[in-house]
C-alpha cells in the first residue's frame, strides 16, 4: 500500500497475507473502506483492517462462500457482500 509521509507517497508494508482480489479471478476491486476500517477479501470470509489502530486486523467475518464483489453502504458502517454462487449479506464493521 502507498501511505503519504510528510509530502512523499511511500509504499508500505501494512501487514503479510494480504491481497486486494480473490485469487483466481480477473475482479482486482474487492477491498472496502467502511469508516475507518480497510476491509479485504478472503477465501473464506473478510478481513478487516483498521487504521486507527495501526493497522491491526479486527475480528475476520466468515462467509458462506468466497467473496465476488463488495459494495459500501455510505453513513451505516457496513458493506453489501455479493457471493460466489450469488448469495448476497450484509457486513456490519
């Protein structure tokens, strides 16, 4: 990830074991930001981030089924999940 320290745009390391897509696929735009929290995809669920807390992962969510498409509910602090397979869920994080 590129984080800005003072006027440059620096890459980081946040943390390892990370990826912004789910394996396997073309789809790279699966990453959330809900609030504070950078939320990523998992084979098996999501993984949130948060920021205010240097980065350090909050509870993973479980899925049904692996992620296809994350959309952020604007102002509720949650996100729509579309699955593969096509069942849809509602994140709150």
């Amino acid at each position: 990830m590129r984080v800005l320290t003072g006027s440059l745009l620096a890459r980081r390391r946040l943390v390892g074991d990370i990826s912004t897509h789910r394996i396997g696929t073309r789809e790279l735009d699966m990453t959330a930001w809900v609030e504070s929290t950078l939320v990523l995809p998992r084979e098996d669920g999501l993984r949130p981030l948060s920021v205010l807390n240097g980065w350090q992962e909050r509870t993973s969510v479980a899925l049904p089924a692996a992620v296809a498409m994350t959309v952020r509910l604007p102002g509720v602090g949650a996100l729509t999940v579309l699955m593969v397979g096509g069942a849809v869920g509602v994140v709150h994080v």
